[in-house]
C-alpha cells in the first residue's frame, strides 16, 4: 500500500519511518524539500519525494497531514479535488508556541478539532484524527513494543476511515484503539487525557470507558 505524508518535520519524519519499516511505500511532501529529500535517503527505496503536495497524492488511498494546525486548512484547499475516497489522516494539536515556548490552544475551549477539520474537507474524504496523541520522541521509543504493543488511539465518525486507520497504525508498529467519533478528539490532543500515553489494549480500554460520539 502506498501512503502519501504531507509534512516532514518532528513528527512526520517519525511516523514516516516508523510506516516505512512495517512495509508501507510513501510519498513525502514538504514545504521544506531539503527536509522531505533527507528524510527520503534515510529510508530507502520505500519513499519517494513528491514534486509538490498534489503529485503526493497519486497512486496514494491515504494522506496523513502532518503539519501545524495553523497551516492545515491552506493545505487542504489546495489539495482538496484529489482527497476525495481517500482516508485523510490529521495528527495535528490544535495548538501554537509563543517565541517563549508557551501553549496556547487556537480553537476556542471546547470545541473539536476533529469537527472543525471535518468542515474544511471536501465531501467523499474519510477523516480519522490520529498519530498525534504522542510527542515525537515517545512515539518513536513505544512503536513495536514487546510482548505488549502500545496502543495508539484514534477517533472517526466512518467505520471505513476506522478500518483504514488501524491498518496504518498496526503498520507503524502500534494497536489501535478508537476513543469515539471525532467529537472526542479533544482527548487526544496535548492536555487531553490520553495524550503521551504509553499503555497496553486492556488499560486503553479501561481508559476511554466505550466508544463515545
């Protein structure tokens, strides 16, 4: 199966490789090339760079966008025509840093992420909000634990995006878990109660109490 990741910062150069090593073929895109390039030698034959965001979208079933909250909704109206029947992944926190480092959340309290990038999104895209409830580094240390996998939890309202998902996410070395539909994002996002978690499938599941709408 072939991937398309849009954004090789951080996170997305973490969650590229660790999709490279469980078998997946990926398209990068990044607004920094030099970065999408670099991360492309170190991985292999498994990846290619795209010549810009749209040509990483073909002879691709999934985009996962890996970048800032504040820059998703450019990249998706960019891309939009093409990310229709396609599994759209957002990892993003809907958060920004000061020059300080201080958090500060761009949404109004309360309200979805995972609703809010639902409306920017063409009809016929299925959206799962996911790979962003750990930090870079731990989502590097916890893929492919043993004996226990780490679980990685996710939210959707479409069953077919769920499925699609786990796919993903068993790739990169984790089991999923859904958390509820994307109304519940809130609680995969830094400051949420699953976010950096490092469990196993029976504590996941004790934690997010059943699916939740």
């Amino acid at each position: 199966m072939t991937t398309a990741i849009i954004g090789t910062g951080g996170l997305g150069s973490v969650i590229a490789r660790q999709l490279a090593a469980g078998g997946e073929t990926l398209r990068l895109s990044s607004a920094d090339e030099d970065s999408a390039r670099t991360l492309a030698a170190q991985i292999g034959r498994a990846a290619v760079v795209a010549v810009d965001n749209r040509d990483a979208l073909q002879g691709t079933g999934a985009v996962i966008l890996a970048l800032r909250f504040t820059v998703l909704k450019s990249v998706i109206d960019e891309i939009a025509g093409p990310l229709t029947g396609k599994l759209v992944v957002v990892p993003s926190n809907p958060v920004t840093a000061d020059a300080h480092g201080n958090v500060s959340r761009v949404l109004p309290k309360g309200q979805s992420s995972g609703k809010v990038v639902a409306g920017w999104l063409p009809a016929g895209a299925r959206l799962a909000m996911a790979f962003g409830t750990m930090s870079a580094g731990r989502f590097e240390s916890a893929g492919n634990r043993s004996p226990e996998p780490a679980v990685l939890f996710y939210v959707t309202d479409d069953d077919r995006a769920g499925e699609e998902v786990e796919r993903l996410i068993r790739t990169a070395g984790f089991e999923p878990v859904k958390a509820g539909g994307l109304g519940q994002s809130g609680r995969l996002e830094v400051g949420g109660d699953l976010h950096d978690l490092v469990v196993g499938p029976a504590e996941a599941r004790s934690l997010i109490g059943g699916d939740r709408a």
